[in-house]
C-alpha cells in the first residue's frame, strides 16, 4: 500500500518541468521497480538434537542460533553424576563432576568380590576426558574382560548419565560358568608341615648315607700314596699353586679369625682356623694391593709349591663397601719367622746345618726354571732376610713373602717385574741396588743380589750356634750392621757403609774351629762379595751343605 502512495504522488511531481526532467523522474520512478519479494517465513521442521539453522536469503549462510548443545559441550564441558571412590575426584559436590570442553559422561556395571567372598554388582559414574582415551573406555564393552563388565557413556546434556542404566548380559543356557577368582590358599596345617619337614631329612639322611658308602669303597680300592706327596698335595690342585680358582673364592667366607700374630709395613698377620685346622692369613693394607696381586700371582705359578717354601691355600679380597680386605691364606707355623726364633732358641750344629741347607733348597727351588709342557719360570725374591723366613715344626724353614718377586719368560728372553712402588729391605741390600747400578735387564742380577742377602742371614744364624766341647760358647742375637748403622737405616747410612767402605759382618774366630761353620763362613765371605759375578750360586751353596747335612749327627759335634 505505502508503494502505491509513493508512485500517485510522483506522478503528480512529473506532470510540471522541462521534459528531460520527466524523462529522469520517470526513470527513477518507483513505479517502473518490480515488486519486492514477499518476505514470508516458512515453516521450521523439527530437526534433531545438536543440529543449527541456517537463514537461505543470503549467500553467506550463518546460523540461526549461536549455540547448541553440541557447542556448549565443546566449550564449557558438561556436568556428570559422579558415584563411587575411583570415579568422583576430591572436592566433588552433590556427587558431580565436570568435564573438561568435549568430555563424555559415563555409567558402569561390574561384577567384583564382596567381604564377605561372594559376587555382587557394583556401580560407577563419573567423567572421561574427551581425549583417545576417554572414547576408547566408552568402546571398552566391546572387548571381553576377566570380570564381566558394562559402560555407557553420553554426551547431550548434563547430568545425562543419570538415565543410563547399563546391564550385564546374561550367559547363554549352554555356556560354562566363569570362573571365580580364587580364594587366598589357608596355611598348611601343623602336621603337614612336621610330615615334609620329617621327608627331607629323610631324603637327606639317605643321601649322605649313600654318599659315605661310595667314599669307604673307593677309599679302599684306592692305592696308598706315599706320604711326602701326600703332604704337599693334600688340598691342592695338582699344580703346586694351592687350591683351584673357583674353591679360593669360597675359602674366604670359611676362614674364622681367632689373634693376630704379627703386623709389619705391609698389613698384618692373624692366626685363624678353616676346616678345623690352623692357617695363616696376611691381611694386606689397602695401599699394598700391588704387593697381595703379585705374590698371589707369584704363589699360582705352576710347580711352585716346595717344602721350603711357604704352602699357598688361597687369595681372596672381601669389603663391605666402607673398607676392603685382601687376604693371602697359607699354611700356620707355630714356631714364626727366623728373626723371633734366633732370639730365644740356641742352636746346635745339626740344628744350624739343616735349617741352612732348607733355606737354600728353597732358594734354589726359586731360581731354578723348569721345562716342559707346563714349566717353571725362574724367580728371584728381591726381599731376602731372617723375618720372610719362617721356622717349620720339623726344625726346616720356608721362605715367605713374594710381594717383591721377579719372574724370568725364557720363550721372551725378558724379565717379568711388577709394577710395584715398595722396596726391599735397606739392611739386606746388595751393593750394587745401593749403588743404583744394578741391570734390570738381566735375570741373573736379581739372582746375585739374593745371594748377598742369603750371606747375612747365615751369619745371623750362626752367631745363635753353640760351639766348643760343651756348647759354652754363643753370641747374642744381633742384626747385619748393627754396630755400624742405627735400627732403621737410610739408604745413606748403607750405602757409607756397604759402599763406600766396603765394611762386611765379622766372622769370629770360633767359627773356624768348627769345620761345618767354617764352610758356612766361607760360604758366606763369596755370597757378599762386592763383585755380583763373583758370589756363589745357590745351588753351589747347597752341594755345599749337603756333604755336612747327610753326615751322622756324633761327627757333627
């Protein structure tokens, strides 16, 4: 109707002026526009939950409403009916939870275990986040579980899950029942126990019954060994290097420490007991490792075990973790080193001659090399004196100590010398070690500086042998150089005196009285000779020895 109006009124306005002016006034004329198009609003189907509206009068579609349901839960999250413990997170109130934007709400049913053993249904509710994991749950009753359980999950609206009622399906008629989680086993009653306790010991007491049986008879059958073997190998593993690797490394949990017997700059000394029988077990410090390494390694050489020489059982270092021990177990002698004995034991010449000549057996044993398939090295002990000599119960001594040794490789011409910080004893050197001039390089050096030693302690020994028709005559226990030098000398004070002016220990006269003792006297004026080339070797020393040694005891005296 207002169109009408507006066209009438125009047309009275064309009816004056010019005619090209009615001409432009015609053309704008609303008269000639075509009529608007009805705008009607058409009826709205009822669409489905979550869907939007969108007007169809323009091109650029935009939706009816701003927000649905679907957009509320994408960016606010909805609220969900939270029940039981696992499900309701802390601070929960009136038993809800929300989720987070594009979360799920969820109800489930389960069987599970009363108190009581028996099975009842148990229900949940609660919220999953909107992420893989929260969707994989919902799908969850999908996959069979040990215990049958349902969930159901929504996302339309709050508090959505309060409708869900989620069942457990029921078993087919045929189908075997599932089975119950297995109650916790109740003790073994009292005599079931004293009934399996009373069949081991059984077992056990036929077991070494049986074992003792097989061990009487081949006892028997076994052909009696001679009993200096038997002495020597008794506990070893046929090598001459005590016992076999894999039993030394339990010795040391065996071993039960009873004294100790002794202490010097390496560690200590201490009786103990193992398999009910006494040992010896030096106890090195931890700053002697090298030392405790070469002397077991020296010890396990092949063929090395002599009756004078000290009997090797077992190595082994053992610690807490706060401190550290490394043991060295060999064979217990009663009597102790030389160097103690001398001091109170008075020696006669039988006596003297055969702990001489087990000395120098020993050493010979030492500087001797073998041949053969499984040989023995040559070895010098570099360490030579009355304390690393130890008096054995049968009036022999056994030479200790291989903390210092050096081994000779006769395959590779070369000299085998541990890496070692620790010296030999100042009083007991040889000139030329004093001297520094002594040829690393060559085996028989080492060889020769252990004879010069060798020469001092036997004029150790025989100051302590009684001479004279009754055995009136004796000197006082005294150490090489002890009117020259002060107890523990320097490498100056030895060196001035072995040195520089060549001084040696007195021989008294008495000893010449005395054939046995003036062969040891002689002996020992070529084993300190300044002249390395010039002393005597050991086994020249022991040929010496022996003519004296296996002669009756009445020529002796």
């Amino acid at each position: 109707m207002w169109r009408l109006q507006r066209c009438i009124v125009h047309a009275r306005r064309e009816g004056g002026g010019a005619p090209a002016q009615r001409d432009a006034a015609r053309t704008h004329s609303p008269c000639n526009r075509p009529p608007d198009r009805p705008r009607t609003i058409e009826r709205v189907k009822r669409l489905p939950v979550g869907a939007k509206l969108y007007l169809n009068d323009s091109t650029n579609a935009r939706p009816l409403f701003p927000r649905t349901l679907t957009d509320m839960r994408l960016s606010r999250g909805i609220v969900c009916e939270c029940a039981g413990a696992s499900a309701c997170p802390d601070g929960s109130a009136n038993g809800t939870c929300t989720t987070q934007p594009g979360g799920y709400c969820f109800a489930t049913v389960e069987e599970v275990l009363d108190d009581a053993g028996r099975l009842d249904l148990e229900r949940t509710a609660g919220c999953l986040p909107p992420d893989e994991s929260g969707f994989m749950q919902c799908k969850s009753s999908q996959v069979p579980h040990q215990h049958p359980k349902v969930i159901e999950c929504c996302s339309e609206a709050d508090l959505c899950n309060r409708r869900l009622r989620p069942q457990l399906a029921e078993p087919p008629p045929d189908a075997p029942p599932a089975p119950r989680p297995a109650a916790p086993a109740a003790p073994p009653a009292p005599t079931l126990l004293v009934a399996i306790a009373l069949c081991v010991a059984l077992v056990a007491f036929i077991a070494a019954f049986l074992l003792l049986f097989r061990r009487r008879r081949r006892g028997c059958k076994r052909p009696p060994s001679p009993p200096a073997v038997s002495q020597h190998t008794e506990i070893t593993s046929g090598s001459g290097s005590g016992l076999p690797l894999l039993v030394q490394r339990t010795v040391a949990k065996q071993i039960q420490m009873v004294e100790s017997i002794g202490k010097g700059r390496y560690g200590e000394v201490w009786l103990a007991r193992w398999r009910g029988e006494k040992v010896a077990v030096k106890v090195f410090f931890t700053t002697e490792e090298a030392s405790w390494f070469r002397e077991t390694e020296i010890y396990q050489t092949v063929l090395m075990r002599h009756e004078n020489i000290l009997g090797f059982i077992a190595a082994d270092i053992k610690g807490t973790g706060s401190w550290t021990q490394m043991l060295l177990i060999t064979d217990y002698h009663e009597n102790g080193s030389l160097h103690d004995y001398l001091q109170t034991v008075v020696l006669d010449t039988h006596s003297l001659l055969t702990m001489a000549y087990s000395i120098v057996s020993g050493l010979a044993h030492l500087h001797m090399d073998i041949f053969g398939t499984k040989g023995k090295p040559a070895i010098a002990h570099r360490d030579i004196k009355s304390k690393n000599i130890l008096v054995k119960r049968n009036g022999q001594c056994a030479i200790a100590d291989f903390g210092l040794a050096v081994r000779y490789v006769a395959e590779r011409n070369e000299v085998d010398i541990a890496p070692n910080t620790r010296v030999g004893t100042r009083r007991y050197m040889a000139p030329e070690v004093l001297d520094e001039k002594l040829d690393v390089g060559n085996f028989e050096a080492f060889k020769m500086a252990d004879m010069y030693s060798l020469g001092l302690v036997l004029w150790e020994m025989c100051r302590r042998c009684a001479t004279g028709d009754k055995a009136q005559y004796v000197d006082a226990y005294v150490l090489p150089y002890y009117e020259h030098v002060p107890p523990d000398p320097s490498f100056e004070d030895m060196h001035a005196i072995v040195v520089e002016k060549g001084i040696r220990p007195i021989i008294p006269s008495r000893w010449l009285a005395s054939e046995p003792l003036a062969a040891l006297s002689a002996a020992m004026a070529e084993c300190w000779h300044a002249n390395p080339p010039v002393r005597l070797t050991a086994l020249r020393v022991k040929k010496t020895l022996a003519k004296f040694h296996n002669e009756p005891v009445a020529k002796l005296v």
